[in-house]
C-alpha cells in the first residue's frame, strides 16, 4: 500500500454507498463503504452510525481509516470508548 496518497477531494455519494477521492490529475479512488464496513465487529450493531456519520461528515478520513490496517475497527473502538 502507498502511504503517500495525495487526497485531493473527497465525497460520500449515498446512492452507491461509496467514499469517492480526487488523487490526482484525473485519477479517482472508490471506496465501497459496505465492503469496508462489514470488516468491522460492532458491540452493538447500531454502533455502525458512527462509520456512516464518519463517511457522510469526514469522507477524507474516513477513506485514510479505510485504507490502514484495522483503521475503521479502531475508530469504532474508540468512539466506543468515548461513548
């Protein structure tokens, strides 16, 4: 995996569940949000609102978590923590 991703741009579009990345000169990354969300074990299914207000509020970091090894588990964990 590059670490050195330039994120341009990101948006949630919600009619595919997608995270969608401006990289670069005309090169976009799709991250499909229900593949990347059934990775995750939840405490508590409805714990699964904090990864879509994540992608919805945060599409950058939510592609960032996505893209790290147990990046979005952690965040989950975390906002489990906090709550």
């Amino acid at each position: 995996m590059n670490n050195n991703l330039n994120f341009q741009f990101g948006m949630y579009e919600p009619a595919t569940d997608s995270i969608i990345i401006n990289t670069g000169k005309n090169c976009f990354l799709v991250i499909r949000c229900k593949e990347c969300n059934s990775s995750v074990i939840f405490d508590d299914p409805t714990d699964i609102v904090y990864l879509y207000r994540l992608a919805e509020d945060s599409p950058l970091t939510y592609a960032k978590l996505a893209l790290i090894e147990n990046g979005l588990q952690d965040y989950v964990d975390a906002m489990n923590e906090f709550n």
